[in-house]
C-alpha cells in the first residue's frame, strides 16, 4: 500500500493522494491570475501517507510515458555549450536506480545523508532517490570549509555523505563512521556514485524500485543549516508536505504552468535551489532548466533566455543589478514572469526591466523555513518596492513588538490557526528556540514590514542583526568567532557595509589587543585570516580598526555601527574615500576576488 512500482501499478492509498495533491494544484493553476478567488479558496490539501517522489513525480512521469511526452525535467547547459536533458520517464528510471544502490549500500528509511553537489544531473537523481528511500537529506553548498563540515556531520547525525569528487578532500580529517560516495572521477576509500547505473540491483528489475514501506507526509524529509544570531546555524526541519507540498504557493507566485521552461539562479544548498529548481517547477510538470556556468556572466545568460525559450525566470536582486547593466533591449526575450526573491528589490531595477521586455518583474519572500508566504502575483497590480500580499494558503499579521497586537507596522507573522503547510515542523533538537519561534499562536520571522491600506506588505528590516550579503544570510556572530581567534583582535563587531552590487558586503569594526599597531599590515593579516577560515561568501571584506560603541552593560551597539555605515557609504557616496584606518580587500593585490 501507498507505493508506486511498475508492477504493481498505482494502490488506492497513493491513488487518492495523488489526486487530492493534484486537485489542490489545479486550483491554483485555474485561478492564477485571480487573486481573490485564489486565496479565499485554497485549502492546503490533507494527507496521511505520502511520498511526492513516488504519489507524485513518478506518476506524472507514468502519464507522461504513456501519452508519449518526452519534455524534460531537467536541462542543464554546461559553460562549454554541451548540454542535457533528462525526461521525467528517464529522471523516475534513473533515480529508481540510484534508490536501489544507495539501499544497497546501506541507506535506510531515516537515515540522513549530507548532499554536496553542484548543478549536476546526479544532484536530482539523488533527491527523488533520497525521498523514495524515506531518508533525510541535509543539503550542503559546494563553499563549506571543513569546520562547516564538522558541524554539520555532528550535529546532523551524518550517516551518509554523497560529494563531488573535487570536494573529498574536505572531508579528509572530518570525523565521523560515515558512508562517503564519491561522484566524479575514482577516489581511495570512496564509492563510486557511477556503479548506481552500471550495476543492475538482483533485488528488483532495472528502473524500477519497490519502497520498504508508508512515508507519512509527516515523516522528515529535509534537514536545513541557516545562519542565525549565534555561532551555531539553526538546523530546520521540513517533512515530506512541507516543503513539495507547501512549495504550492511558491508554483502560483511564480506564476509556472505545465510544459513551461523556467530558470532560477541558485546555487545547491540554499533552500531556494529546493524552492525554484525542484519542487515548484516539477509541481507544475514544468521543466527545469540550468545554465551551469562557473562565475555569473550577463551577456551569455541573456543568450540562452532566448535559446532556450525560457517562459519563466526567477533570479535574486543581485542578478537583477547584474542584468541591467546590459542593454537589455538588444536582448529580446519571450519570458512571461519575471520574479526576485532573497532581499528586496530596487524599484529602479523594476523600472529598467519594465522599459526594456515590457514586463514587471513581480517580488516576493519566504524563508528557509517556510515556503513563499508574499508575493506580487501574476496578472496583479505591483506596487514597487512591496513584496506584494499574503500567499494562499498563508494567514500573515504584523505584529507590534511592543504592543504585541495587530498593526500596519511589525514583525512578519504566521498565523497557527490554522498552521500553514508550508511552515517547518521546528528547529530540530533545540525546542527552547522552536518555543520562541512559535510563541503566541504565531510563528515569528525576524521580519519587520508595513502593511498599506490595499494589503500590499513592504520590507522594512530584519529584528536581529543577521544580514544579506549577495543573496547569502550572514551571522555576525558567527564571523566575529573567527576574527577573535587572531592574536592581534580583541574585539569585534560585523555589521553589513552597502555596497552598489551585492547590496552588502560583511564590515568587521575591530578594536585590537595591546600592542597591536592598526595599519595596512595588520588588515592584510586579519583578512587572509578570515579568507582561511571563512566560506568565500562569508569572508569579511572590509576593516576599521575603531573603539566599539558599547551600551551601559557593555553590550555592542551594532545599530549605531550599521548606521554609520549607511551615512558613509551608502546611496550616492564616494566608494573611492576611506576613513582613517579603514581597509578594503580591494586595496590588496593578492586579496582581489
């Protein structure tokens, strides 16, 4: 029961959660340009067992294969210009086959398996295959340092790493009894992720794969590590609803129909690559297309927009800002939606676009933790600079901090009554922070924004001091740990510095231990420090050595150091003025990226 085999054919569990999945999904296909109707009548649908993998993305891969429909699901454009496509029939036979190796090798029902891979076919094989076997994926980008790594195998319960064959070396000296998979050319003491599909599996017929039991929707099917306010990243828990299911809402703000080509920047590991390069896309029965370049180009990827006929595009404002520096009228695109997310969006770059395509790029926001909750929706009026309004299926109040009522200005809160099946289960193994997340009848973003008289919500600022930098959250916290680990730093303090194309770049104020002289040696120092022991998209990019403001109980006034800097080097500043004992990496040759 509740399985899908080739076989065996459909049960009547999975038949009718594939349908009740698939009724909810039309509805907001029929609707999509109908706001009202669309959010008064959404319910998110109800399921007792189920498993999107098998109940719903082979079973769009069995229909497909009967009506003979050989659209990709996945298309990845390599940099060289060769390219792959893989049809939803292939992508159910290939994961099956993957499936059937992993549970050979030891992969079990719960296991958790640490995924470090790029933009590479073996990444969504392994996806599907991780959800069918009922095992937990911990996604991990390809930029984690060995003690990212350290901490993730720890307190992740790693019990299966599957890596590039470039990234193996990371985990040379990362202890941990672990299976480790290499993808990629041979590596000693590693498998060999290509024996999947060279070996037949003597338990079951090539491509095809029989589950070991019932995945309840409940069951957890995805383990994230977010940055957050303290040293340690939050590790957030999604299930096997939340996240397929949920992401729903973030297919209708989208605005993505069956058989479309959509295109999303996101680099694996981050919970928008799961968003806008699996679930949403492959909700809808669209395709998902890749252009897998090593370093961010305009040009060529305004290229293969028009190659590739892209009908959806999705990128995240620093690849807007990127973008308009062309001229994009030379560029004419057939795109039909347009849309950013991670930070907000400058009303210019709307502009622009507008000018150039004739369409408005429509904003939007989620969080790891939960699936889109606001968008500007497709066919709607944008109001620029708004994120838009509450999502189906998502009950949204700003909740005073002070009041802690009900207001046009507050905190970005979930209404639990009833709770959003796009919302995390929690924060796995620390209920104290899950408590204060939930507290209220409410979950609590860290969000503050402003409602206007129409509904149209706009981002204000975050409540903590966490901070975007290139579409990446940072921690303070967790960058000034390493700068304190430098004998010449005795205290620090980061805070986001504004800079004209990644929105913010990471500052660290640093007040220095005695005997310590500031000067461009001292920066050059403490910078390749940080270099060493930071992910590239964590690095700290700017110094000053200064007295850090402190309130009376000697807690860092961080707001009065990010308000310096937006007076210094905010809009309209001269980026080419310094204050005295400032550095930059770009006043190091050896440290320019």
């Amino acid at each position: 029961m509740g399985v899908l085999t080739h076989s065996e054919g459909v049960s009547q569990v999975t038949e009718s959660a594939t349908q009740t999945f698939r009724a909810a999904r039309d509805f907001l296909l029929q609707h999509r340009e109908d706001y009202q109707t669309t959010y008064q009548g959404f319910r998110w649908p109800e399921l007792g067992e189920f498993n999107w993998a098998l109940d719903w993305f082979d079973a769009v891969a069995a229909r497909l294969a009967e009506e003979r429909d050989d659209r990709p699901a996945l298309w990845v454009v390599e940099e060289d210009g060769t390219e792959t496509k893989v049809s939803y029939p292939q992508m159910s036979v290939r994961s099956n086959r993957v499936a059937n190796w992993l549970r050979a090798q030891g992969v079990s029902r719960g296991d958790r398996i640490l995924l470090m891979l790029g933009n590479q076919v073996e990444l969504w094989e392994t996806i599907l295959a991780a959800m069918k076997l009922g095992a937990v994926i911990i996604p991990a980008t390809t930029l984690l340092q060995r003690d990212d790594l350290v901490d993730r195998i720890e307190r992740g319960h790693v019990r299966h790493v599957v890596a590039r064959s470039a990234d193996a070396g990371k985990f040379a000296d990362v202890p941990g009894d672990y299976t480790r998979i290499a993808v990629g050319e041979a590596v000693d003491g590693w498998l060999g992720y290509a024996d999947a599909h060279a070996q037949a599996n003597a338990r079951a017929l090539p491509g095809d794969f029989a589950p070991d039991g019932l995945t309840r929707a409940s069951d957890t099917m995805l383990l994230y590590f977010t940055s957050g306010t303290t040293a340690q990243p939050k590790l957030v828990e999604h299930t096997h609803a939340s996240y397929p299911v949920g992401h729903l809402s973030t297919m209708y703000w989208i605005g993505i129909k069956p058989g479309d080509v959509h295109l999303n920047i996101s680099s694996p590991g981050w919970a928008k690559h799961a968003w806008s390069n699996v679930f949403a896309p492959w909700n809808a029965e669209a395709t998902v297309l890749i252009i897998n370049y090593a370093r961010f180009t305009a040009g060529p990827l305004l290229d293969q927009l028009i190659r590739c006929e892209v009908d959806t595009f999705c990128a995240p404002p620093t690849v807007w800002r990127m973008l308009i520096q062309e001229d994009l009228a030379q560029w004419p695109v057939r795109v039909r939606e347009c849309v950013a997310a991670g930070e907000p969006l400058n009303p210019e770059v709307i502009e622009q676009v507008q000018r150039a395509w004739g369409i408005t790029i429509r904003d939007g926001y989620g969080q790891t933790e939960t699936t889109a909750q606001i968008g500007n929706t497709p066919g709607q009026p944008v109001t620029l600079g708004s994120m838009g309004r509450p999502l189906p299926g998502y009950t949204v109040e700003l909740i005073d901090p002070v009041a802690d009522k009900p207001a046009d200005e507050g905190e970005i809160c979930l209404d639990l009554s009833p709770r959003p099946l796009g919302l995390m289960t929690g924060y796995r193994d620390d209920p104290g922070r899950t408590g204060e997340a939930m507290r209220g009848g409410f979950y609590h973003t860290g969000d503050v924004a402003q409602r206007d008289a129409e509904g149209y919500i706009t981002y204000v600022g975050r409540t903590d001091d966490v901070f975007k930098a290139s579409d990446y959250r940072i921690s303070p916290f967790e960058l000034e740990s390493v700068l304190l680990e430098h004998e010449a730093v005795a205290e620090a303090a980061v805070v986001p510095s504004p800079d004209p194309i990644r929105l913010a770049v990471p500052k660290a104020y640093i007040t220095l231990a005695g005997g310590t002289e500031p000067g461009k040696e001292t920066a050059l120092a403490i910078l390749r420090h940080a270099r060493e022991h930071l992910a590239p998209y964590k690095r700290v990019r700017r110094i000053e050595f200064a007295e850090l403001p402190k309130t009376i109980s000697g807690k860092i006034r961080r707001v009065e150091l990010r308000g310096r800097e937006n007076e210094l080097h905010g809009v309209g500043a001269d980026t080419t003025v310094r204050n005295p004992n400032e550095y930059w990496e770009e006043d190091f040759v050896d440290l320019k990226a």
